[in-house]
C-alpha cells in the first residue's frame, strides 16, 4: 500500500510540474499567429525573420544551447524555413523561461513569457522592473490575444 501511494504522488507531482510549465507546441503557434500570421515576413527594420519574427541574438542563442546539447544546429538562415523556425521558437521560449525563473524564482505565466519573446528579457526587467502591467499597451494586448488563442486550442483539443 505504501508503494501504490508512493507511485500515485510521484505521478501526480510529474503532472503538476508539467502542467506548470507554459512553454507548449500550442503557445509556439499562438505566436506564430501574433507574430506574423502564419507568413515570413521580415519585421522591426530587417532585424528580424520568419513567422517567429527570429532577430540573429535569439537565434545564436538557441543554436548555442542546443550546440551544448548535442543537438543539430542551423544557420540563421533557416529562419525562414517553418519547422526549424518552430522548433528554434519552442527552444527559445525553453531558455526565456528559465532564465526568468532563475531571475524571479517563479514560473512565468504565459503572458509573462510572450512579454519576454516581444521585448526581451533585458528590457522586461530593466525598463518595466518586471512588472507586466507596466509594458507596452500593445505588447499587452498581444498577450491577451494569445491566452484567447491558447484556451480555444485548448477547447478543440478536449472537444467542447
């Protein structure tokens, strides 16, 4: 009996740690949509490229994480091409996350985590402390488009 509880907590602390974790497939395409609606484009004077609206920083960023982790590269180039870019997206979004984390000691939320993708970690905490209800009116906005987009994938994933 003390094993079957064992297993049972063990599975339910998985699932909470999962479930806390914002950074889903679902939340990268939500983005896709914010970003760019769905077409490559080069936005914020040419600095940024593709459906994620990738600058080069981010982009070296992600290339060196997955370097460390043995996992194939691509040059910044390949911004442009969708299922690179999507799997650069999720992994950026992986390393916003527990940089926030290591700064705030909290999980971000998912508004939270696209305000650090949209402005930058950086600007996030040195310009706005912080404090999302000092971003960006439209970096807000964004946002709540966003959470709307996550809950209605959400509904036609459970079927209702």
């Amino acid at each position: 009996m003390k094993k079957l509880l064992t297993t049972i907590g063990l599975v339910i602390v998985s699932h909470n740690l999962q479930a806390v974790n914002n950074v889903s497939w679902n939340l990268v395409e939500a983005i896709r949509q914010v970003e760019s609606g769905g077409r490559n484009v080069s936005g914020d004077h040419g600095m940024a490229r593709g459906q994620w609206q990738f600058w080069a920083i981010a982009w070296k960023d992600v290339s060196i994480v997955r370097a460390r982790h043995k996992l194939p590269t691509h040059s910044y180039d390949f911004a442009w091409k969708e299922g690179y870019a999507r799997v650069y997206a999720h992994d950026y979004l992986e390393i916003l996350r527990g940089r926030f984390i290591k700064k705030t000691r909290r999980e971000p939320s998912v508004a939270e985590l696209w305000a650090v993708w949209n402005i930058g970690l950086g600007r996030f905490f040195k310009d706005y402390e912080g404090n999302f209800d000092k971003i960006p009116k439209r970096t807000k906005l964004n946002a709540a488009i966003i959470e709307n987009m996550l809950k209605k994938m959400e509904r036609e994933t459970n079927g209702r």
